[in-house]
C-alpha cells in the first residue's frame, strides 16, 4: 500500500470525457410544426473500485468526474479524510468508464466488512436492518455556525443560472454550488443527478482544500435526507435549496446543526434550521 499524500493524484494519461452534451436531431408533433435541433445531456455508466474491489456503478454526466469520485467516497463514509485517498485511477471510453482508487488500509478494511454484513444479510435484501442503518445513519453533529448573511441570497437563483453553464447548452442538469463568506460563487458542478452534483461539489471542496464551514452550499434540487447525510459528513454548516425540503430533512438539520434554508422562486428565504427562536 503506498503511502498517503497531502493531495489524493490521479494518473495523468487518463483523463475523463469532455462530450458532456450532444446535438439531436427532433421532429414536431404535427405536420404544423418544423424540425429542429437541440442539444441534450450526456451520461454514462461510471464503475468506482476501492483498491480493485468493485462497489458500485454509477449514471453520471460525463464532467469534474475526480471531483465526483472524491466527493462520492467521502460523503459515502467510506473515508473520513482525503488524506485517505491515495491515487484514482480513471480510464475508458465512450459511455464506459471506470474509476479505481487506491485507499487506506483502515478504510478498505471498514469497507471490507460492510460488504460482509450486507451479503449476510436475509429476507428482502435491501429492506434489511443493514440498509435501513445506511439510510438513517448515526451521524455527528456539526459545530453551530453563523447563519449566511441575507444580502448573499439576493438575486442567487440569477447567479446560479450564470454559473451553470453546462446546462445552458443541454438543460436537464442539477447543480451544487459553494458561495464564500464574500457572498462570491467559488465552485459550480453540475450533474444529471443531484446527487452526484453535491457529491462533485465535495469532492472539489476537498481537493482544493476549501474550507466549507467559510460559506454555503447550495443544491438546485429538492434537499431529501440522503443530501443531509452528505452535508454533514463533509463539514458544510449551511446547506440552502432552491426546492423546498421535507420534513424528515428539517428534524435531522435541527438534530445536528445544520443551518437548512429554502430560497422559494418568489418570496423571502425561509430558514427551517435552526428552529425559530432557538
């Protein structure tokens, strides 16, 4: 096993696909209408290893797929530090890749055991007291941090909309945004899934060593509770949605001092953690 570095490399002759979207050709319903072109998102099937192990495959937009694979395994729990990661490996073609990364023995082991318990594991499989620990994890709660300064909410949807400038050309993209403490857009990544957005947007917080608790998260989409999960593991004090939130999202933020605010299309933020008056 190689030894750790301050910054997890990748191996630089594999370098992840650019064709993030793709021209097509349609035809309008009636004879009324002409045909026309538009460009759509692209995906495609990502395999993600641990030290040659195969864990899962994942449909992503084929972009800042290192910061995916970084944010994936860190927002997963299955490290609990960049410093864990290695080396990623990344290499394929066309709607095929893969990503192998090399980790730490400790958290390979951990892994190790994991899979056991969940191949263990009787009954209907994923409905198994396993999976149900895995979607409603015991997690740590954050340190309290200030809430965002209001004037860096103002006019954010018409920023965010600048900054995402994949989906201008294909649409169909989710974002994740960091914003710093200036009220500035420090990073966008953008995903067909929201997931994975949030998971590239970590993933980049880590390695370029941003510290998330100076600023906010912002996510495009609906915030469930498996988004939670990933705030909170990767440190980010603030998390603000453009979608409202549900209500089992609002009791865990409260739960582990994760501020949680909803930025609606026409009316004020709406901070739903803390609880008011708290």
């Amino acid at each position: 096993m190689p030894k750790p570095s301050s910054t997890c490399r990748s191996t630089p002759q594999t370098e992840a696909p650019a064709d993030v979207s793709r021209v097509y050709r349609y035809a309008g319903i009636d004879a009324s209408q002409a045909s026309d072109e538009t460009a759509l998102a692209s995906e495609i099937a990502l395999a993600i290893s641990y030290n040659g192990l195969a864990h899962a495959v994942m449909m992503v937009s084929p972009d800042a797929l290192e910061d995916f694979v970084v944010g994936f395994t860190r927002s997963s729990g299955t490290v609990q530090r960049i410093d864990e990661i290695y080396d990623i490996r990344l290499e394929g073609q066309g709607e095929a890749w893969h990503a192998d990364l090399s980790i730490g023995s400790r958290a390979f082991w951990q892994l190790k055991q994991q899979r056991r318990q969940l191949a263990g594991s009787s009954g209907c499989g994923l409905c198994g007291v396993d999976s149900l620990e895995q979607a409603l994890p015991s997690l740590p709660s954050l340190p309290r941090s200030p809430l965002p300064d209001a004037v860096h909410l103002h006019g954010l949807r018409e920023r965010i909309g600048d900054a995402q400038t994949l989906a201008r050309h294909s649409g169909a993209l989710h974002a994740a945004l960091f914003v710093d403490a200036q009220g500035e857009i420090r990073l966008c990544r953008e995903d067909i899934g929201r997931h994975n957005a949030l998971d590239k947007l970590i993933g980049a917080l880590a390695r370029q060593r941003i510290d998330a608790t100076q600023g906010f998260a912002v996510v495009t989409s609906r915030c469930g509770l498996e988004l939670l999960h990933k705030a909170v593991r990767a440190g980010i004090g603030s998390l603000v949605s453009l979608a409202a939130p549900t209500a089992l999202t609002v009791d865990w933020a409260r739960q582990h001092n994760l501020n949680l605010i909803h930025l609606p299309q026409r009316s004020l933020a709406r901070v739903y953690s803390p609880t008011p008056d708290s």
